[in-house]
C-alpha cells in the first residue's frame, strides 16, 4: 500500500469516528430522562426524574443494586413528571428505549413499559403508548397506541418475541409527523402505520412493571431512556447502554 493511500485511508478512518462522536453527542440534546440505577436509587441520572413505586397485588419486590432494578410480579414503577401538560413536544414525537430482561414466560397479557393516562395502578384502557407481551405465540410482545382522535392501534404485525433470561433493547417509537410507530427489538424493526397517527392521546406518568388487571411478569431493567425526538431504527441501534 503507497504512502498516499494509506494517509487517505486514516483521513477517511478519522473522519468516521468524528461523524459518530457527533452523531452520538447529538443525540444527547433530546434525551429527557435516563435511569441507569447505577447509583442503586430510582432516580434518573440525567433529568433528575423519580420513579416511584406501586406494590400491586402478589409477588411484589423491588431490588436496585449492581445497576440494575429487579422489579416482582407485582410491582410497577411510575415517575409523573413525564406527562404531556408540561412536556407536550413528546406527544408528537417520542422515543422510549429500554435494555430489559423478562424472568419468567410471560402470562397471558403483561404490561411491559410506556405511557399511560393514570399514575395509579390501572387496566389497558389507560395505556397511550405501551409495550405488552403475551404467551401466545409463546412470549410475543406487541404495541398498543392511543391517539389524541381517541382511535387506537393494537397491531400483531408489531409482534417479537422475547426470551425469558435474555437481556434485549426495546425501543418504541412514536413519530406525528410520518404517521407511524416503529417497533424495535435487538435490531428487528416493526412499522405501522395509522391515519389519526399525528399526535398521542393525553398522559400523565411513565410507567414500567404490572397493571391492576394485567398478568403479572418478573423482569429486571438494566436501563430506560427517553428521547423527545422520533429515532430510526439506525439510530437506535447505536444506543449503547451505560456501563
């Protein structure tokens, strides 16, 4: 290899790893709110946002150590502050990124994570935007979408699968503008499309863990991040998970 090729190759090299230095440290400007539970309390590490536990039913735990929370069958975790009254931009575009492992096959219907219209424990006609999983097909997890027209979407096409003691990222992405909801699990990428998909129904807490009238499903959160700008799956697929 001559000597001008090779500096044409390390300008080039330099180059790439500049773009994604930038590409990742803007990305940052949009992220509201990350739990890394790092420092083993459930307060968000960027945004200062609090999640806030509800003991519903059996089977309710609750352990964060190691950078990890270990939530029971019975336990949900809410944090009011991300609501659409005083962050109304995340109604139109929103991205809720998650690195989570599910301990158990999943029962009939589970609420995994996503936005709901009541902070107490409540039942699926208070999700807007969530992710749920279900035993049949075995541990497939879909999305449920509730628009401002007060249409819905709940579309198997939007359907993975999870495996029971395996971390993945799952990411759920609500974009106002393109009209649609992009489903992502470790790479896999699911759209939908809807025609009232231009902004979410009213929400007042982010939540993840169990329903009132949801079957229940053990699971640990490495991490949870929101984003207030609708990604692509490239974008992320370079989320990488704080150590």
């Amino acid at each position: 290899m001559n000597l001008r090729l090779c500096s044409l190759l390390l300008v080039s090299l330099s180059l790439s790893v500049a773009a994604g230095a930038a590409g990742a440290a803007g990305l940052d400007q949009y992220l509201v709110a990350r739990w890394t539970f790092n420092d083993g309390s459930l307060k968000a590490d960027k945004g200062g946002y609090l999640l806030r536990m509800l003991e519903i039913g059996s089977g309710s735990s609750l352990t964060v150590e190691k950078g990890q929370a270990n939530l029971g069958r019975g336990t949900l975790l809410a944090c009011e502050n991300i609501n659409s009254a005083t962050m109304p931009k995340l109604g139109r575009n929103i991205t809720i990124w998650a690195r989570l492992r599910i301990d158990a096959p999943a029962p009939a219907t589970a609420f995994l994570f996503g936005l709901r219209d009541q902070v107490p424990a409540g039942d699926w006609k208070n999700m807007v935007l969530a992710v749920r999983a279900r035993d049949l097909p075995a541990n497939a997890t879909n999305a449920f979408v509730r628009f401002a027209t007060g249409s819905q979407m709940n579309s198997p096409s939007l359907s993975v699968a999870l495996e029971p003691g395996k971390f993945v990222s799952v990411a759920l992405v609500f974009d106002g503008d393109t009209k649609a909801v992009t489903y992502v699990v470790d790479g896999q990428s699911l759209v939908g499309k809807h025609k009232d998909a231009v902004a979410l129904g009213d929400f007042n807490n982010f939540a993840i863990g169990r329903l009132k009238e949801a079957g229940a499903v053990a699971m640990t959160i490495d991490e949870v991040r929101i984003y207030s700008v609708a990604l692509s799956p490239e974008w992320v697929a370079d989320i990488t998970p704080v150590k």
